[in-house]
C-alpha cells in the first residue's frame, strides 16, 4: 500500500507521519509482476540517465 503525505512550506509532520515513515523504511521491498526486481543492466540504464538528466540541469 501506497500512502502520499503533501507537506507544505513551513509546516512540519506530524509524530505519527514521521512513525510511519520509519516503520516503512524498514520494511522489505515486495516485488511482483507489476514491479519486477531491476537486474544490473537496468539499474545501468537508470545511473546513466540520471546522469544525462542531471547535466542538462546544470548547464541549462
């Protein structure tokens, strides 16, 4: 299950959004046939893309 907390400027989350976050981080990844695992070559594409992506920002 997927949950989305929309914080705005200057406002800070709550004890219980901040629990949450913390029990979330320490569960496992569940992959399915929706979100298969990436092998190597994908998570090459993905670092070289970001890359790509993040040199255009910096010189735009």
């Amino acid at each position: 299950m997927t949950r989305t907390f929309t914080i705005k400027d200057g406002q800070t989350p709550t004890q219980e959004q901040l629990e949450e976050v913390k029990a979330a981080a320490e569960r496992e990844i569940q992959f399915d046939e929706d979100c298969p695992e990436l092998s190597s070559a994908m998570y090459k594409a993905i670092r070289c893309s970001v890359a790509q992506r993040n040199r255009k920002k910096k010189n735009a």
